[in-house]
C-alpha cells in the first residue's frame, strides 16, 4: 500500500499546535504505519515536494511564511489550517494594532536590557509584512481545525477521516473554546 | 579559490525558525559561522495597553512546548503587582506544575529527540535517524518516553483540564485545587514512571562513558555558567537567587532573581531575531554563559531528593568537581534533572496540604512593577512588566531561557565548523554534527522537527555577492 503523504509547517506561532499533534500518544506509533511525513513538522523549508495532505500551523506574518505557504499550496492536494493563528490570526495577529517599526523597535531597541541595539536587517532574516494574516488571505483554504491549541483528538479525527476519505467534520463535542475535554469533571 | 559562504537552511527550530551560514575564506577554512533565529512575533510591544490580569493567558503562546514556564514566570510578576505572597498549597502546586513541565518537556527531548543520534549513531542515515525508527527497534524505549511525557502533562490536565496553553496559575495563586482522587492517580503513576526515568538516565551516562573522547570533546569550550540556586545551594527552579559562575567554578555573582537587569545585558546582532544576553560585567560577547540543564547542574552544590542527589554527585566529580564543559553532558544533565523532578513531583504529592482549597490570594494591585524568574526546561526564564495605577501594562521586558544560550549556540556551531569543515567540503556527516550540537542545548522546537521524521537540511554555497554556486540537501 502507498502511503499517504503528509507535509506539516510551522509559520509564525508557538509550535502549541504540532505539539498537540503529539499529544496523540499511543496513536502515533499507528499513524506511523499508514503516513508518510515528507517534511518534518516545524519546518518551513521554502519548496516542498509533492503531498497528499499540508498541515499548516501560524500566521502569516513574514516574508518566508508567504513564500512557504505558496510552495506548500502549490504542491499539495488539501490543506489544512490547523489552530487560531493559522484559521483566524490568533495571538500572533495582536501585533496589527501597531506599526510594525514600533513592535521591532521595542524588541530590538528599547527594552531595558538591551544595549545599543538595532532592529536586524541582515538579508538572512525575513522582513515582517505589515500586517499578520491567516492563511486564508493568501491562499485557499480546504478545512480549518479551530483552538488554541487544537485537542489532539479533534487532530486525529481530521487525519484519520482525511485517511479513510470520510467528511472530516469534528462532531459537536469536539468543538470548544479551548482544548480542555472531560477529563476535568470526570475527575473531580 | 574566492571566498564563499554556505548556508544552511533550515537548520533546527528556535522559538520559531532558524538557519546557519558557514563563511569560507579564500583557503576553504572557516573564518566564520553563525545560527540566525529568523522569527520574531513582538509580545514585548502589543501586550501594552492590556490588563496585567490577562498577562498569564497570553504570554504561555510565546512557546507552544515550555507554556507551563511562561505562565508561572508571568503569574510570579503578576503576584509581585498585587503585591501578595499566594498560599503554602498554592505555592505547591505550582511546583508540582512546573515539575511536570521539566518531565514531560526533558522526557521529549531524550525520547523522542536525542535518542535516535545516541543509539543509532551521528552517521546513521538520517532517513533512519528518527523516533519511528527507535519505535522499529527499541519499542520499549519509545513507549518508555510516551509514558514519560504524558505523566508531566496528566499533572497539567488534571489540575487544569488542559495540556498546553492552561489557564491555571493566575495572580495571586492558582485557579483550582487537587482533588484527593487526582492525588492518589498521580502518586500511583509517578513510583510507576520513575523506573523509566532511572533507564533514561542510565542510557545517558552509559553513553558518554562509552563514548569517551569523542563524545567528551564534541563541541566543549569553556564558559560561565547560570541558574538559580535554593537554600544550603542546591538545585532550584521555582525561585530563588541567581547565581553566576566563572569557567573555573568561582561564584561571580549571586543576587535576588529580581535584580536580574544587573547582571545581564542583551547584545543584538543584525542577523539573528534573537537577542543575546552577556554578562554586563564583561563586554559584548566576552561575556558568554550558559543555562538549562548543564548550568544549572554546574551552579548549584547539589540536589536535594535521594537518587538525584548521588547522580549529581557522580556527575559534579566527572568534571573535578568545577564546572563541566562538555557539550554533550546536556544530556547527562538532563536525565538527572528528569529522576529529580519525578522525585520531587512525587513528594510534593505526599503533602499532607497538597489538596487544601486555599489557593489564592486576591487584591487590588499595590505596586506598579513585577518581575517573574523562573527555570523553563531550557534555562532562566525573566519576564518583567511595568504598569500605571490601574493596572495597565505599559512596558513589558523578556529574557527567554534560549536566548541565554544564544552566544554559545554560536560558538558551538563554530567549533564543528572549524574541527570538520576543511577544504570548503561538506558531508552528510558534517550536516548531523551541526544538528547534534545545537540539539545539546535543545533549543525551543529542535524537539519537535526531530520528533516526525527527518530534519530536512538544504545547505547553499554562495558566492562572495551572494549568487548560488551549489545546493546541498537530502
């Protein structure tokens, strides 16, 4: 049987999201048999290869994003947005309430410890774009899983029903404000 | 032959995106490396203007694998706003919180991270360098690491509901209690995984012994050392002072975590998002030092719980007892913080007050300034926050702890570059002991690019304007 190809990317996030693809435990030895990772999750290598599924964490908020989010699109036959950033901009988008130069100048400028500091413009960093965006602003969307981060669960329900060729819809009770599940009032 | 400069890209994951370039003289030597930090996303800016109150919410999504630490450095600052000293059990709690963030996060890096370059070898096919290929051939040893993991983040979704980003320790304490049912899993579970942190251990040290020279001189340079230390100086994480050592082991520095800002400086390189902090008493970047397991082990005398205790000393006397430099002997560390921390999660859950209910203290905000210190998985961890009157952030300074190893990421990158690259010719080989010495330091997300599949590494040689000669990759 071939395996189905997967490509994951981290643009500008916290990695919260691939960790809660982790957080699958056991269910990762499964997934092992039956995908195929061709790029590592996290990494954001700008040309991609040919994939079945992209899985895309983060906003887009840099210059390498856009370019890594075009190849990923270019190369894959679904994609999937996977948490806030990714889906509506999240926390990462807090930044478009300033300008740009203000943010950057305060990191690389102002901060109390900071001595003689200037905002990095070497050409092996990326510049910032003007604003932070989902990836729906550059690209087209298939299916979004919401949270911040998403539950594992919701996770594997949408890559084991992309697996079978099933409507990956979450069910009701997988869809919450943030990634707590039942354990909390079974517990206590 | 003209100079050139290799660029290799991406390399690891570095609170966000990271690359090295390799600058070649006319010769094909070395005469310089570097690891540029490529992300940067400006929480020191757009937190101003929102309430205090929300700083413990937001700041966790800095890092999507050390949450739990920004959330405690954050509720620590916020505490010292209110101007309150939270609960015993509250206090406890927080503890145990963060013992379970150093497991699951220290269980990760081993397990899932290091493991494939210890057992199968730096040279191995990085087609088989990964944690599927450990599932393959040690299942024991990956299923080991799983269980490990998820017992530091059960202690997080049983106090919170949640495994990453919880909303659980808040200003003035934390948001619930421990149920006794919760207690007595946890305690059953924590006799049960320190068995597989007791392996852990003994697979690190099994290895550096083994591996002698080789591994003992793989990317070693000297430096100072920091981390905070508790009483009698033992090994701390919570709180307490902030000690700094000279390369020989002489204390140069121990202050209040919250004088931070008098012993370190942030220096900023054109090339890099991420900053780099020195020592303010030596300049720019004489003043290197390391953090994260290795500092810590190095600055403190000793550890506190019983199987830890004599680990640290075995380790303290590999190096003379004066501070270890070896690279490799982060991971060494690592594994005896990760028996302390199982140690030490199981004892605080013995707490006769460990389910009390009185866990926050509220207030009005007394002070306008607060600073948090705290020891993440990687290393210091400072956030700092001023206020106006009503509790309004307006100014908000963070060290993170990967930004501490900043400089000596840089140089260890440098040594591999100066002890293997000759003649301007890479191998396969070269490219994994780039990999294997930034992963020492385990620097935010180098983790998890390891954890599902292959590091993928693409290297540019590029001509003295910049124009691409040739493109390395696999």
């Amino acid at each position: 049987m071939n395996k189905v190809k997967i490509a994951t990317a981290w643009l500008s996030g916290c990695s919260g999201c691939h960790m809660s693809f982790l957080n699958i435990d056991e269910a990762l030895v499964d997934l092992a048999g039956k995908v195929e990772f061709v790029r590592s999750p996290i990494v954001d290598s700008k040309e991609f290869k040919p994939c079945d599924v992209a899985i895309v964490e983060g906003t887009v908020s840099d210059t390498d994003n856009l370019e890594t989010l075009k190849s990923l699109r270019a190369n894959c036959k679904i994609l999937v947005a996977l948490g806030d950033c990714a889906v509506f901009g999240g926390m990462t988008s807090f930044r478009n309430l300033f300008d740009p130069e203000d943010v950057l100048r305060r990191g690389y400028v102002e901060t109390e410890t900071t001595k003689d500091g200037a905002v990095p413009t070497d050409l092996h960093v990326p510049r910032l774009l003007e604003q932070a965006t989902p990836l729906s602003a550059h690209v087209q969307v298939d299916y979004s899983i919401p949270g911040c981060p998403p539950h594992p669960e919701s996770i594997l329900h949408v890559v084991t029903s992309l697996l079978e060729g099933k409507d990956p819809r979450l069910p009701r009770e997988l869809l919450h404000f943030d990634s707590r599940i039942k354990v909390r009032s079974d517990a206590k | 032959m003209t100079a050139r400069e290799i660029v290799i890209d991406p390399v690891t994951r570095v609170e966000g995106h990271g690359k090295i370039t390799i600058q070649l003289d006319e010769k094909g030597k070395v005469s310089n490396a570097r690891f540029h930090v490529t992300q940067f996303r400006g929480f020191e800016k757009f937190c101003e203007g929102r309430l205090f109150w929300e700083m413990p919410s937001i700041m966790p999504r800095i890092c999507g694998i050390c949450s739990i630490s920004h959330g405690l450095a954050s509720a620590k600052a916020c505490d010292a706003i209110l101007g309150v000293e939270i609960p015993d059990t509250a206090r406890k709690l927080r503890e145990l919180l963060q013992a379970g963030e150093l497991i699951q996060s220290h269980a990760l890096h081993f397990f899932y991270l290091a493991s494939p370059d210890l057992l199968l070898g730096m040279d191995a096919d990085p087609k088989d360098r990964n944690v599927f290929r450990i599932i393959d051939e040690r299942p024991e040893l990956a299923k080991m690491g799983i269980g490990l993991r998820r017992f530091g983040q059960t202690i997080f979704e049983r106090l919170s509901g949640a495994r990453i980003h919880i909303d659980y320790p808040i200003p003035g304490g934390v948001s619930g209690s421990l149920s006794a049912k919760d207690r007595d899993f946890l305690v059953a579970e924590a006799k049960q995984q320190l068995k597989a942190a007791v392996t852990g251990l003994e697979l690190a040290r099994n290895y550096i012994e083994k591996g002698g020279r080789e591994v003992e001189g793989f990317s070693k340079f000297r430096s100072m050392y920091m981390g905070l230390v508790g009483d009698g100086g033992n090994l701390e994480v919570y709180d307490g002072r902030l000690r700094l050592k000279s390369a020989d082991g002489k204390i140069l520095e121990e202050v209040p975590s919250e004088q931070y800002a008098s012993i370190i400086n942030e220096g900023v390189e054109g090339w890099s998002y991420l900053k780099f902090p020195y020592y303010s008493k030596q300049a720019f970047p004489d003043g290197m030092y390391r953090v994260g397991p290795l500092g810590r082990l190095n600055v403190c005398d000793g550890i506190d719980t019983p199987l830890a205790k004599g680990a640290a000393k075995e380790f303290k006397a590999a190096g003379g007892n004066r501070p270890v430099h070896s690279t490799m002997f982060y991971h060494w560390a690592r594994m005896i913080e990760l028996v302390h921390f199982m140690e030490k999660a199981q004892q605080i859950l013995e707490d006769p007050s460990i389910c009390s209910t009185d866990i926050v203290r509220s207030s009005q905000p007394r002070n306008t300034e607060g600073i948090g210190v705290t020891e993440a998985p990687r290393g210091t961890l400072i956030h700092h926050y001023h206020t106006n009157e009503r509790g309004v952030i307006t100014r908000v300074n963070l060290i993170v702890a990967t930004g501490h190893n900043n400089l000596a990421m840089n140089r260890s990158v440098m040594e591999v570059a100066r002890q293997y690259i000759d003649g301007g010719q890479l191998s396969e080989g070269v490219l994994n002991k780039f990999e294997a010495a930034i992963r020492c330091y385990d620097p935010c997300l180098s983790c998890s690019t390891h954890a599902v599949g292959r590091m993928p590494l693409t290297v540019d040689v590029l001509s003295p304007s910049g124009k691409l000669v040739q493109t390395y990759s696999r």
